[in-house]
C-alpha cells in the first residue's frame, strides 16, 4: 500500500514519509532499509534517498550487528537513531539537582550532583540551573557529539503547556515558577516533566519495565508521585497534571496538607512525613535519640535497631501501600515499580507496601501483579527526561534539516 495521498502537495507527502520512515527507525531501532520499505509501504528509491538524508543529516547510523559479524560474506547494515545525539537531562528534587547527558540508548554521560540547601528560594533555584546549564554548555566538545536539547524532571504538579511548576509540598516559594525562561539560555529546545512520569518512560524504555505496556512507577522520596504508563502510553491528563499520587486523599478526616485538601498520602508515606512522625514518636516515648541528628539517612541506619523507627518506617510503608492498592484496583498494572530514596530503607518498608497493596486490592489484579524495586542510583528520572527530549527533537525536522 502506498503512503501517497490524493491532493497533498508533493513536498508534504514527502515529509510525511520521511516522518513515517524515522519514527519506525526510532521505535524498532534498529531496523533494515528493507524492513522500512515493506511495513511502512513505500519504494525502496524513496527509502534510500530518505536514509541517506538522515545519515548526512546526522540524525541516523549504520550499524552491524555484533552477532552478524560471524557470518559468512558481507553482514547486513542495519540503521539506528545515532547514539551522537545527546539531550542534556536535569533532575530537580526538593534536596538536590542531578545533571548528565543521555543518549538514545538511555546510556548516562558526566553525571553530576548538586546539593541544593533548604533555605534556597525560587530565585535562587533558577540561578543555580542556569549556572549548571552553563558549565555543562561550556565544557561540552563537538567530539562527544550534537547537543540537541534540554529535558528537566522536577516534582510537580507541572503544567506541562506553560512549563511552570504549579506547586512543590515542602517548598512553597517554587509554587508557580516559570521554567520556560531557562531555554533561552541554552537556545535549544526544552522540555519539562513531572519527575515520576519521566522515571516511569525511563524504566519503560530502558530499565525494569521494558516490555510491559501497563505499569506504574513510584516516586516515594521527599514527594510521593505516580508515573502511570496504561496501553504504552503515560496518562497525562488534560493540562499536564496526573501522576499527583500523592494528593490523593486516604484519610478523609486526616491532616491538612499544603495542598489544600486533608488526608494526603504525601502527609504520611513521604520522607518528611516519616521525620515528622518519628519525630513525634521519640518525644512521646521520652526515649533517648537514637542518633546525633533526624535525618533520612540517620533513619536509614536505624530501621533495624530502633524500635520507634521501625514502627514509623512500617507506618509510612502502610499508608503508601493502601495508596497503591487504589491505583491497582484503577489501572490494573503488570508491573509495580517502587523508586526513589524510600528503597533506600529496605526489606521492611519494601515489604509493608507489597503485603498491604496485596491484602487491599482485588484478587484478580494482585495474582499477576508484580512489584519491584528501582536501581537506588536514581538514573532512571535523567534516562526518561532525555529520551523524550531526544524525541522531541526527532520530531523537529525544521531543527534538524536548518543546515539543509
Ligand atoms: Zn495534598
């Protein structure tokens, strides 16, 4: 079947071909210029002149295939989105900013590491990015390949068509914050995503759930998020603003949150929920500290030995359990991913959440739900926040071609 179509103008068609022709090379990657021609059904002339603009374009490679180079005679070409391309990924996180490059294979280059103290405002966050975009600009060579844009994944709720984040609990200040202005600097194209919608691409694509088209992923660190991938694709909602897992509400009379509305899971599973729970349980019981200061990492240590800590690590595990248990009873996922700093607290927080989610949801769903746990090394945010600016720069022929 032809893709020509009565009454396009001849130069459009051929976009939409060479549209056609990229996207089965970005999602099969990689793939043979005769298996191009036969599914996306156009003449192998129209093909070879397509590939070869993308080839000198620098948007494709040839590529043999390690386990074709032992076979007899000439192996076959194969072509693949070049792993040159590089989108530089930030993740932006109540406590810290991670940085890195990434590339269309979901490989991490130079990743770097930002403390970002308490008391830093909204200002002062944008100063601090722009500083880190810049340092990453300057050094970056030629050599290393093309920068082709910028992908950030920041707590949210995000407004994804104004790039503003609408609201960070714990960080009132960010409320509102317009991260569109830092694509001037960078001159590049920008985009921005809630942190668990682009941990969640970054597991489907790269990671723990590769191959599953109905999974979950979540975010329980400072925040709690829910990155929801159903039928291959992330539920994004009208504006940008799903995955606010954490706002859903499980005690109905329970504690206000900053959002507004009462009884929030944030308020009870999130890591500073935990200190503020824990810490209330110390001063209840008069016992003495069981280390020199409340943090999360001084809790990590102490999840075995102290009894008030493990009552309120297995407390936050509970109510992000029952949270959960809503979104399987909702979505009816294959694949539970649990990610962020919470893994951190191990087998008797990971365990709390897996027996509630199994006790509260329904049977049906639970006999083939699998729950795991994400790699601690947090890659998976910068992985997903790079590949979908690596796709939106592939749908950008207008970027690419402006050399033409
Ligand atoms: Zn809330």
């Amino acid at each position: 079947m032809s893709r020509e179509k009565l009454g396009m103008p001849l130069n459009r068609v051929y976009e939409t071909n060479r549209e056609a022709v990229l996207q089965y090379i970005h999602s099969h990657n990689p793939v043979s210029q005769k298996d191009i021609a036969n599914t996306v059904g156009l003449k192998q002339p129209t093909v070879s002149k397509i590939v070869r603009e993308l080839i000198n374009a620098n948007i494709i490679e040839k590529k043999v295939l390690a386990e074709e180079k032992r076979s007899k005679g000439r192996p076959p070409e194969y072509l693949k989105i070049t792993s040159k391309l590089l989108a530089l990924a930030i993740r932006v996180a109540r406590n810290k900013i991670i940085s890195a490059y990434v590339d269309i294979d979901g490989n991490v280059y130079e990743r770097t590491d930002h403390p970002l103290p308490s008391q830093r405002g909204a200002n002062e966050l944008i100063n601090l990015l722009e500083k880190i975009i810049k340092n990453h600009q300057d050094e970056f060579s030629g050599q290393q390949g093309t920068l082709i844009g910028f992908g950030m994944a920041v707590p949210g709720p995000v407004n994804l068509k104004k790039g503003k984040i609408a609201k960070v609990t714990g960080r009132s200040d960010w409320s509102g914050l317009n991260l569109t202005k830092l694509e001037n600097i960078t001159e590049l194209p920008f985009l921005i995503r809630h942190d668990a919608a682009a941990a969640a691409i970054g597991e489907n694509l790269f990671g723990t759930t590769k191959g599953s088209s109905n999974n979950i992923f979540i975010a329980a660190g400072r925040g709690v998020g829910a990155g929801i991938i159903t039928n291959g694709e992330l539920v994004q909602g009208s504006q940008g603003y799903s995955g606010e897992f954490g706002h859903m509400s499980i005690e109905a009379n329970g504690v206000e949150c900053p959002c507004g509305n009462r009884g929030c899971i944030e308020s009870y599973a999130s890591i500073n929920s935990l200190l503020r729970n824990l810490k209330g349980k110390l001063e209840e019981s008069k016992s003495s500290y069981p280390f020199d200061e409340l943090t999360f990492d001084s809790v990590v240590k102490q999840v075995k030995d102290s009894k008030e800590v493990n009552e309120a690590v297995k407390e936050a595990g509970y109510y992000l359990g029952v949270g959960i248990a809503n979104l399987v009873n909702l979505f009816g996922p294959e694949i539970i991913v649990l990610g962020d700093e919470m893994v951190k607290l191990g087998d008797i927080w990971v365990d709390k959440v897996k027996k509630v989610i199994k006790e509260r949801s329904l049977t049906q769903y639970c006999e083939s739900l699998n729950i795991i746990t994400s790699d601690l090394n947090d890659n998976f945010f910068l992985k997903g926040a790079g590949a979908l600016a690596v796709e939106k720069f592939l749908r950008n022929s207008k970027v690419w071609l402006k050399n033409e």
